[in-house]
C-alpha cells in the first residue's frame, strides 16, 4: 500500500531480528559475533561501523523468565572487548564487565538462568577505558524477557510492540564517524538515529503503539515528548513494568536508561517522538557533559498511521506487583562523583571498593557534587529510588532501576539487596554510564559474598 513507502525523506525504522537459537542439553543457545561492517545511517552514505552477527547494532535476543540461556560470543574486532548484560541477574563471572574481555578472534560462553521479571534490558561493550569508542561505532542490542504478566499492553514484535535504540553520531565529510573528543565532553553528535538510521518512519496499524525505548547513546540526555505535547501512557522502566501506567508528557532517559512507553493513534493523524531541551541544568564553565542535548531539539521517529486502525483494549489500570523497599536494619553506604573519581577514588582493576553480604538491606546515597550531568548504574541486582534531594522519586522512578540520574549538586537515595548469587573473586560494577566518565575513571567494584565469606 502507498502509505508503506513512507513520507518524502523519510526511511522504513529498522526492527532488529529476533536471534536465533538452540538448545543443548536444556540450555537455550544464542549466538553473537561482534564484527566490523558498514550501514548507511544517513541516505546515500556508507558509514564504517561494528555491530554484532550485524554491520550495526545487533539482534535481540529474548527469552522467559526460568529459561537456562547462553550466549556464544566470538569476537572478530581488531581489538579486545566484552559484552555487558545490562539490567541482568546473573552471576558476576558472567556479568560481561572489564573483568570478562574477550580477545581478537576468541569466543566467550557464558550461561545463567533468567531469574527476574519481564523487562526491556540491552547488552553492550564494557572493555576497561574503550566502552565510549566500542558502543560509538555501533555494538548494542536488546534482550527482552518475557514472563506471564503484561496482558493488555501491544505485543506484537515489529507491529504494534516496537524497539527504539536512540543514539547520535557525528560524521565526517566522507561519511566516517567523527571520534574525536576536541572539547573533552564525550562523544556527541547532531545526528540522532533510531534503530541504527537517521530520519526514520514506523508505519502503524493499530490505534496504540508500545515503544521500548534505550538511550544507547554515549553521552547524551534526551528529554521524551510527542510533537502535539500530547500525552503518553509509561508502563515500564528499567527493570520491568511499574505498578501502574503513568501519563506524562515529557520523560527524561541519561545512557543506558529504559522506557516502555505506550502512545495513542489515530488514522490520518501522525505523531513524533522528538527530544526537547532537558531540564537538566547546564554545567557552569566551558559546555556541559552533555550540552548539545541540553540546546537542540531533535526528531527521533515518526509514527505514520495507516488510513486505518485496528482497536485494541485500554491499557490496564493494573500492571504489576512491586513491593515496598525493603529499608529495615540496612547497611548506608555513601558515593560522592567528582571529577573523574567515585569517593575521590579512579577506577582501578585491582581495588575491591566495597563487599556486600548477600540478602542483607543496604541503602546507598548517591551525591553528585557537580553542576553538570551524571547517571549511576549498579550491576547485578535493580534498585529502587527512596528519594531525589530528599524528596519523593516521580511516579516514573517509582519502579525497578538499574539506571538512574543524579541531579547536579544533587543527591539520590537507593534502596538495593543483592540476592541469590555470590563470588569471593568476580566483582560486579557499579558507575556513571555517561561512557566518556567511566572510561575516565568514575567507575568502582563491589563483591557479594554470603555471611561470613572471606574474599580473596
């Protein structure tokens, strides 16, 4: 039909393949291979980039809560690297960090069981000092785990149930991708891409469309909207669906925060996800971490009803069960960033910064003592938000988190309990995921253990 070859100057959104797999033994197999390649993020260019099993980006990988999964990694890059399970449960050798890399042209196999709730999550890149340079040139992909819950939200894959990975590149005349850092505020460019293109359309065929949105960018913020300044129904953050949907017009994501959102349609009527100038303040001095974000405004995809629409059923009032933080009796640690340190301390591979006891409470306070942007990312277990400045979180922080924005000259508190696995050796991470900050050291390591557990 005429409509599906888009409007004038725009291009069909990418959806990026579900992987194959197989299964052994009651281990279901993916495979992934990461690999240079070329694509052509903006029309009539041939950019050099990295993906994986893909010239950019890379499938996404799914599976149900309980399944046993693996993942067969080779690497054929000209450098080392590793692949991250960001937002995972899973035990710390096979987290992905700077402490699993996987050399030119060998292969990684980790294995664990999928043991949380349904959840938009995303693996990346985390060698030690190259994660900003590895996830720039293009390695990203999804992993959803599905469960029994989510009735009566979209959930056709690639129809009505659509992935958007968000990031901005900056090219060269030539079309190479521009990684120079001139102005040392990270990797940030003009060009804002959904799904690995530039200027992308997503024709719709049902009167409500679900977004699972990552900022994959590197350095970033983006400040969601709608171009009507109509509403949207938020469903689902980092760790899975909230306990309610929540109506907003605007939903600010830092690097490697999720969204699911759900928008409205109707025939003949297009809408926009665009970005708006965030709220966040700007840094005092020569540009902010982030401050091409904080200035422009961006187009991200264009929603394009088809003349007409098939009629779903409203969003549920009710979406999942979420329970109190658990505060009683808990461990308070504090984390002040600052400069390129965590605690006045750069990352060092072979300092443990703290060891957490398995099932104990803890309460981190998280403070950011600058006036520009940082994020706070914690491996393993998700948290929730207690408080931001010492009041309480939106109704959009109200869910389970991994990632989370500390305001400038600001703090947040998180109510964290690391359950189920533990390592005397394998550390998990915790850091700023702005990946120009912890490649530059705003980055520490932290160890579960059970009670009394020696480490070493």
């Amino acid at each position: 039909m005429p409509e599906e070859h888009g409007p004038a100057g725009y291009r069909r959104l990418p959806i990026p393949p579900l992987a194959e797999s197989r299964t052994e033994n009651g281990v279901r197999w993916f495979t992934l291979e990461a690999r240079p390649g070329s694509a052509s993020i903006v029309p009539g260019t041939s950019t050099p980039t990295w993906g994986y099993s893909q010239d950019l980006l890379g499938p996404t990988l799914r599976a149900r809560t309980g399944e046993t999964v693996g993942v067969r990694v080779r690497n054929r890059l000209p450098e080392t690297t590793s692949v991250h399970w960001h937002g995972m449960h899973l035990p710390a050798r096979f987290d992905g960090g700077p402490h699993q890399p996987i050399a030119p042209d060998a292969i990684w196999e980790p294995s664990w069981v999928i043991a949380q709730p349904a959840a938009t999550l995303w693996y990346h890149p985390h060698p030690h000092g190259s994660t900003q340079v590895h996830a720039y040139r293009g390695l990203a992909g999804l992993f959803l785990v599905d469960d029994e819950t989510g009735a009566g939200l979209p959930h056709e894959y690639g129809i009505d149930d659509l992935p958007v990975i968000v990031q901005d590149k900056k090219l060269n005349p030539d079309g190479t991708l521009d990684e120079r850092d001139d102005a040392g505020t990270g990797l940030l460019g003009p060009t804002v891409t959904a799904n690995g293109i530039a200027g992308a359309y997503a024709p719709v065929a049902t009167d409500r469309v679900r977004l699972r949105i990552l900022n994959g960018s590197t350095m970033r913020v983006y400040n969601l909207g709608l171009d009507d300044d109509g509403e949207f129904e938020m469903v689902a953050s980092d760790g899975g669906l909230l306990a309610a949907p929540v109506r907003l017009r605007r939903l600010p994501l830092t690097p490697g925060e999720r969204a699911e959102i759900v928008v409205r349609m109707q025939a003949g009527r297009p809408r926009t996800l665009r970005s708006f100038p965030t709220p966040l303040p700007a840094r005092k001095g020569r540009g902010p971490s982030a401050g091409a974000a904080r200035s422009e405004e961006f187009e991200i995809l264009l929603l394009n009803p088809r003349p007409q629409l098939r009629t779903g059923t409203a969003t549920p009032s009710k979406l999942a069960v979420i329970p109190p933080p658990v505060t009683a009796a808990a461990v308070a640690r504090t984390f002040e960033l600052d400069g390129n340190t965590i605690n006045g301390l750069p990352m060092d591979m072979d300092r443990m910064d703290l060891t957490a006891t398995v099932d104990v409470p803890e309460i981190w306070t998280v403070t950011n003592t600058h006036n520009r942007v940082h994020n706070f990312h914690v491996h393993d277990n998700h948290f929730q938000v207690l408080d931001v400045n010492g009041s309480p979180p939106p109704p959009e922080l109200a869910g389970w988190k991994d990632t989370v924005a500390v305001p400038p000259s600001g703090s947040v508190r998180l109510a964290v309990v690391f359950r189920d696995y533990t390592d005397s050796q394998n550390p998990y991470m915790f850091h700023c995921h702005l990946m120009r900050h912890e490649d530059d050291g705003m980055m520490g390591q932290f160890l579960v253990v059970g009670p009394g557990q020696r480490t070493g």
